[in-house]
C-alpha cells in the first residue's frame, strides 16, 4: 500500500533506487525537492536529463565524455606509453588531484567479482588489449581498489599483460586495505604512485 500520494510516492520510490540511498534517505530528499523552489526541482532535473543526452563512454579509454574522446584522451601532452588501469572514472578524479600521473588511463567500468557474477568478460580487458597492441605502451600501472575485487583484478591483468613485455606495476600500498580510491587523501595516494612496485605474475 502506497503511503503517499501517488507523484509523490513514485519520487521517493525513484530516489531509492540510488546507490546509497534508502527509504529513509529518499523521503528526507523527495520532501526536500517538494519545498525547494520550482526552478530550483526544474534544474536538477534538467541537468539529469543533459547528463544522460550528452554525456558518454570514451570510444578509447571508456572514461566519461562528451564527445567521442574524453580531455585526458584528446590531450597530446599526455604520455602515451604510460597507461593507468582503474575501475571507475571517479579513480581517474582521485588521481588527477595527486599531480603526480601524466600518461593516460583504461577504465575497466568494475572489477572482477565471482560473487556479482561479474568476471573478465564483462570488463573492457579485451579494449585494454587491442590498445596495448596499438599504441606502443611500455607500462602498465595497475590502479584497481585496494580490496579484495581489486586484488584479484589486479593479478588476472598481471597474468594477462605479462607475455606481452610490458612493465607491468601495482600502485603501492599506504592506501587502507578495503578502502576505495576515490576516499583517499591526495598525499596518501601520490605516495602509493611514487612506490607502485613491479607484479610478479
């Protein structure tokens, strides 16, 4: 039975659906954006809906774009024989505040996770590799979640990546153990850039 009226209902159904956000939490919003002024309701939803027209999957490293190409992909002063593998495109935010990355990056859009059903397959490992093979990568720096999907991401990719003679690193530790990159402090994940060791595969 529906507690609310019926548009109201349907928002704090919606807002639940989010990530993160619960019963509790989608109310607290939807009542919220009942009490915010008309224009103010009229330009979240409207920046929802030019996100979703806009806004797109890099056609090389899958991070978000609006275009073909993301900025880090259509800057040329980037380098481009170092390539950072990272899970998510908010990674890339995280590890753009440390200044201390200037190559380019492959986002795998998730990690490998038995217990989701997500394995390899559903990755972008087999883009990973044709760009490996076409633009004259000499390192790969693998950025994947301290955590356990992130481990294991990070060794199926050091198998993977390891007959092709590529330097294959891991950033290092000083990152929490269980934590997500895009929480860490910017001297605390430089530092894990600056010690990143090589992968024994």
């Amino acid at each position: 039975m529906a507690l609310y009226e019926g548009p109201v209902q349907n928002l704090i159904d919606e807002l639940g659906r989010l990530p993160g956000v619960g019963p509790k939490s989608a109310q607290r919003i939807a009542f919220y954006l009942l009490k915010a002024a008309p224009e103010d309701a009229k330009r979240l939803a409207q920046s929802i809906v030019d996100a979703k027209d806009r806004v797109s999957w890099c056609r090389r490293c899958f991070n978000i774009a609006e275009g073909e190409l993301c900025a880090f992909c259509k800057d040329e002063r980037r380098d481009a024989t170092l390539l950072c593998i990272v899970e998510e495109p908010r990674d890339i935010v995280a590890i753009e505040r440390t200044a201390e990355f200037r190559g380019r990056y492959h986002v795998l859009q998730g990690a490998i996770s038995p217990i989701e059903g997500v394995g390899p397959d559903q990755l972008r490992v087999k883009e990973l590799l044709h760009r490996i093979s076409g633009e004259g990568v000499e390192e790969i720096i693998l950025a994947t979640n301290p955590n356990i999907e992130g481990e294991a991401t990070a060794m199926y990719l050091a198998r993977l990546l390891k007959p092709a003679g590529i330097r294959v690193t891991r950033i290092a530790s000083g990152l929490p153990v269980g934590g997500d990159l895009e929480y860490a402090d910017e001297v605390t994940l430089g530092r894990a850039f600056e010690g990143r060791r090589e992968v024994d595969a």
